[in-house]
C-alpha cells in the first residue's frame, strides 16, 4: 500500500489517509480511496498480467473522448471520466501498475441483479446518445476506429492444433471443444477479411455492455469502464443487447431517436464470435501466462470449462 500512496502523491499530489480493496474487474484492481477527506476511486492495472497492455493501449485515447462527451453531451454524470495528473496525464505509473484516478461514485453496482424498466429507459438513453456521435468529433479518434482484427487468433489456434505448450488440465479442456473452436475461428478469419471492405458507418461505442458495468446512483444509472471504447458499427454494443429480456424495452426507447435502426445480421455475428473466442483467450491467457494462486488457477479453469460449454449450448 506504501508504493500505491508514495505513487498517488507524486502524480496527485494528494495524501492518503486510507486504502480500502473493492471489487475489481476482469481487468483490474480497484480501492476506495480517501485524500483530503474526500472520496476517489482508484483503478490499477497490474504490469505482471499478460492481458494488462491490451487494456491499457488506448487510455490516452480514449480518455479525451469522455472528456468530451463528458463537456459536450446529455453523459454528463452518466460516465465517470479519470482525474489527470499534476502533469495533466490521464494515467500514473509505477513498477507495478497503471493507475486511473476517478471521483468516487456513491452508488451501487447493478452486478446479478436484473435491470427495472426505468434503468432499460436510462441505458437506451445513454447508448442512443453515444451512438449519435460518429467520426466527425473534433477530437482525434483515428486509433480507436474499428479495424476488425483478431490479434488473439493465432495463438489460440496454435494451442488448439498442439504447436505450443499447456498444462495438462488446460490440454484436457481445449482438447474436448477444439473442433468447435476451430469451426467458430474460421468463421471470424472470413469475418475479419470480408467486413473491412464494406461501407459501414462508425459510431461511438462502449463495446463492453453488461450489468457488471453499470452503476446506479440515488436517481441515475451510470455506465463504467470505458477501456472498449471505439468508433464502430453498432453491432458492437448490441450484441451484448438482443438476448436480453429486456431488448424490446430498450429497442422502443433506442427507436425514438433513430427510428430506422436495423441491425446488419452479419456484423452482428461478427462481434458476438469475436467476443466468444476473445473471452476464451482471455481465461487461457491467465492460466498460460499469470502467476496464480492454487485458488485463483481452479477458478479460472473453471470459468474457461462454463465459457466454452456455453460455446457448445
């Protein structure tokens, strides 16, 4: 905790006086944090986590499109947007970590729990007025436009066809689904080449929409972790939309402002396989590459076993 508060006063030039562990996410740690008896929200990226660049590539990219969205926009207090630094930063750093500082968010996270129908009405609201903004923003938005590359595929495929190293028990599960997962790579490969050629149109999107993600406050929904951001077809964010119980809902309020909206079933698929597949790297990655606790592996092994049996379903 030392190197954490040593790291917040250089760049912040803020003394902690506590450091509470919350919640993380897939991505990264997460404290409460009391400075100047005022609330922040601490987020760390560990440097010794294989997925934790791909995380943190675009942070000064996609940082400045909150601000303004945050300035400019119907999201202000719907988005948490990172405080900079005494530099004027959007990140810190030390030798463990890569660190975001946000205002604390008094609220709750939705998480397990099913969304009432005023929280579908304030989503749609949010992801209609993210979509209204394309690739005119006048901001720089060149690294975020969606390219529809599959970085992770030619590892994965490497592992499924034995040309690199697994533990046994990790062999044992990517052995059982391989013909599946080689059917659904395929796919995402003639995906991948074939949706860059056509004239799609680009929005702003989340690209990471589920309950995790989103925070209620006494009277607002609030959309968290940004990390995803990018200018893309908006398939990106409703594939995480159209099997939900409550799309309908979400449609009727989303076809207010856009009421020609039709999803391009292709596209659609295209983000839902390469999600699949990406999760699927995402467990593997852990239990190739992080350091693990006994604990930590058997719940990794079995969160990839549920993603790739769900795969099969």
């Amino acid at each position: 905790m030392k190197k954490i508060e040593e790291t917040i006063y250089k760049h912040y030039e803020l003394n902690v006086s506590h450091l509470t562990p919350q919640q993380g996410g897939w991505s990264a740690l997460a404290y409460k944090m009391i400075a100047g008896n005022r609330p922040y929200f601490l987020k760390i990226y560990d440097k010794s986590r294989a997925s934790t660049p791909k995380w943190t590539a675009l942070i000064n990219e996609y940082v400045p499109v909150l601000i303004w969205l945050h300035q400019h926009s119907s999201l202000n207090g719907k988005i948490p947007v990172p405080r900079v630094t005494k530099d004027g930063n959007y990140q810190c750093s030390n030798a463990d970590g890569i660190f975001l500082l946000y205002d604390y968010i008094e609220g709750e996270t939705i998480g397990n729990r099913d969304l009432t129908d005023n929280q579908v009405v304030q989503l749609a609201n949010i992801i209609a007025e993210l979509h209204s903004y394309d690739e005119q923003l006048p901001i720089k938005t060149q690294h975020l436009k969606e390219d529809f590359s599959i970085p992770f595929v030619s590892q994965l495929k490497q592992l499924i066809n034995g040309q690199s190293i697994a533990p046994l028990d990790v062999r044992e599960v990517i052995d059982q689904h391989s013909e599946q997962l080689s059917e659904l790579i395929d796919e995402i490969e003639k995906r991948s080449r074939d949706l860059p050629q056509r004239p799609l149109r680009n929005v702003l999107c989340h690209t990471d929409l589920h309950n995790w993600n989103l925070m209620q406050t006494k009277e607002q929904v609030i959309l968290i972790d940004w990390e995803g951001l990018r200018l893309a077809p908006v398939e990106a964010d409703f594939m995480f939309l159209v099997d939900q119980p409550y799309y309908e809902t979400f449609l009727s309020v989303y076809r207010k402002r856009y009421p020609e909206f039709a999803l391009i079933p292709d596209v659609l698929r295209f983000y839902q396989v390469r999600r699949r597949l990406e999760d699927t790297w995402e467990w593997l990655e852990q239990l190739l590459f992080d350091r693990q606790e006994s604990n930590e592996r058997t719940k990794t092994l079995a969160s990839l076993t549920k993603e790739l049996q769900e795969m099969a379903d």
